[in-house]
C-alpha cells in the first residue's frame, strides 16, 4: 500500500472528523515520513503537491483537534514558501466589502484584509469587537497594519495568535463562500470549508460566513442592504 495513499486517507478523514489513532501515529512517524519523502520524488508533480499539501493540513487538523497526540507542527516553512509565492485575492468584491467595513466599524483601523492566522488559513476579514460589542482599532492593540493600496494586509503571523486581547474581547473572522464552497446544485456546505470554521473557532474566532446565494440575492442588490446585512452579521444580531 503505498505511502501517500494513507496520508489522502487521514486526510478526508479528518475532514469528516474522524482521527483513528493507530493511522495517525502510523502517518507521524519518521520512518512513514522518510519512506514517503522517496516516494514524492517519483510522483508526478500535481499529485506531488496535492499529497504535501494534504499532509499539511492533516498536520494542522492533528495540532487544533488532538492535541493529546503530542504530535509538532512542522508545517512552518512549508506554508511560508506556499504563501510568498501566491498572491492575496484582494479582488474587487475584497475593495468593496473592505470600504462598507471601515464605514460600518468607523475607520480602516478597525479592520484587517487577507489575514493569515495561526497555521496558515486566510481569511478574507478580521475585526476584534470588545466586551460591549465596540470596535477595537488595531493600532491600539499595538497589532501594526501594512498598508498596500489603501488595504491593511497582514501575513506576519508570528506570536500574533498568542497576543492576549482584553477581557471579553473577540476576534471575528468574516468569509465570503463562493460557489466552489457548497455541494453541486445545493446549498449544502462541502467539508473543507466547514472544517475551516471549526479549527478558526478553535483559534478563537467567531467565524461569520457570507454565502453568495445571500451576497448576491436581489434582497442585497442596493448598498444601504449590504451594509444593514453585514452590521447585523458583525453584531451577531440576525
């Protein structure tokens, strides 16, 4: 049976939240890892690249859901390389939605774009809402912003995780699902994008997600909606 087969395996398994021991322990092993990294080296390399990138982010299930495993991240410099070589989706909809953010939450500091958090998910917006619901600015969170073209745009994730925010204090994390996101020809959510949600709450978030059946209903065709439609998402108030 060969090797990347298994890693494929724990993989949608551990999307359907399954993590049977005896695989994962075979699978975080170094002899497993010393046998597989000869066998991608003969993979082609789309499969290549799906099994490594797959085993990321079986590492990174591993690390948020069973920690009790005891098994490292180790994925660090994988995801670097993965995300300096790719650019950010700051798309036109990513301007957009950004603009009726900093005019909902009262300035461009209250809110970040393209952020990646701890163990390398991106999300397409983050705010931080203290104890009563009220904004929190970035800068005073002493959290700095780099401005490129307007859009704050994060990538050094380093300690931010850890970064203590006051008490009562939350993260919101706020996707936008297109299409790819949801089973053919239905509104059901596929696994990735659920799994998404569950690890991000784990990092502690209050995840918010747009799906664009919603986004781009003839309800939400005027911008007086969206911004009604993304105040009440924000607040939790729907």
């Amino acid at each position: 049976f060969e090797t990347h087969y298994l890693v494929l395996l724990g993989h949608v398994l551990a999307v359907a939240g399954y993590f049977p021991p005896v695989l994962i322990k075979r699978i975080f092993n170094v002899s497993f890892l010393s046998k597989l990294d000869a066998e991608l080296e003969v993979l082609p390399d789309t499969l290549k690249q799906r099994v490594r990138l797959h085993l990321m982010k079986l590492n990174r299930a591993v690390c948020l859901e069973c920690p009790e495993f005891h098994i490292p991240w180790f994925h660090e410099r994988f995801c670097q390389r993965v995300f300096c070589n790719s650019n950010s989706r700051i798309n036109p909809l990513r301007r957009h939605v950004h603009r009726m953010l900093t005019e909902i939450l009262g300035g461009s500091n209250y809110a970040r774009i393209s952020v990646l958090t701890p163990y390398y998910y991106e999300i397409d917006f983050e705010c931080i809402l203290d104890e009563n619901k009220k904004p929190l600015s970035y800068m005073a969170q002493n959290i700095p912003l780099d401005d490129v073209e307007g859009i704050h745009l994060r990538r050094d994730i380093k300690d931010e995780g850890r970064k203590a925010l006051p008490p009562g204090a939350q993260k919101i994390a706020l996707e936008f699902l297109d299409s790819k996101a949801f089973s053919k020809n239905s509104r059901h959510l596929k696994g990735e994008p659920a799994v998404k949600k569950r690890h991000l709450e784990m990092l502690g978030y209050r995840v918010v997600q747009i799906p664009h059946f919603e986004w781009n209903s003839m309800v939400l065709s005027a911008k007086g909606e969206q911004l009604e439609y993304l105040r009440k998402h924000l607040y939790g108030m729907q």
